[in-house]
C-alpha cells in the first residue's frame, strides 16, 4: 500500500464522518460536538498512520537483517567476478554456445 492511497482513503473517510459530525451539531445545537468529533477523527487517522508506519519500520529491519546482507554479497562477487573477467567470460561463452556455435572444435 502506497502512502498516497492511504492519504486519500483516510481523507475520504474524514469527509464522510465530518458531514456527520456537522448533521450531528446542527440538530443538537451543540458546535462543540462537532469539533469533538473532528478532533476524535483526526486522533483516529494518526494512530492509524502510527501503526502505518511501525509495520513499515519492522519491514525495513527485517529487509536489513536479511535481504540487504544477501545482496550486497552477490554484488560483491560480481564484482570480484568482473575483476577477474571470469564473469565476462562465461557470459560470452554461455551465450554463444546457446546459438549453437563451439569454440573449441
């Protein structure tokens, strides 16, 4: 889920429940209830973002205990491979007798 889709889907509902919050004041004749509501709307929406944003804090850490380490060891190599041109030199030879063509005959 991207940030924006979550921005819009929170606003959206924000919308919605202000309109009740108004509809809610107006028959009441108490303004303050809807700017409780709006506010108890907005403590909504940031616990949600909070709660957002630890799941993607929690993502990254595993992403760095795991998955970075992996990476950065396969690129290593193919850097030491490229060094070597070993790495260059089977990506030809892989390729060309892929087509068929044998340079050792």
């Amino acid at each position: 889920m991207t940030g924006k889709s979550l921005s819009s889907s929170c606003q959206d509902a924000d919308e919605t429940v202000l309109s009740t919050a108004e509809v809610k004041a107006i028959a009441t004749e108490k303004p303050m209830l809807a700017e409780k509501m709006q506010v108890d709307n907005e403590v909504a929406r940031l616990k949600f973002l909070k709660a957002n944003h630890q799941n993607e804090q929690v993502t990254l850490e595993r992403r760095i205990q795991t998955s970075y380490p992996q990476m950065i060891a396969a690129y290593n190599k193919k850097i030491v491979d490229l060094g070597n041109n070993s790495y260059l030199e089977n990506m030809y030879y892989s390729r060309i007798s892929h087509h068929g063509i044998n340079l050792y005959e």
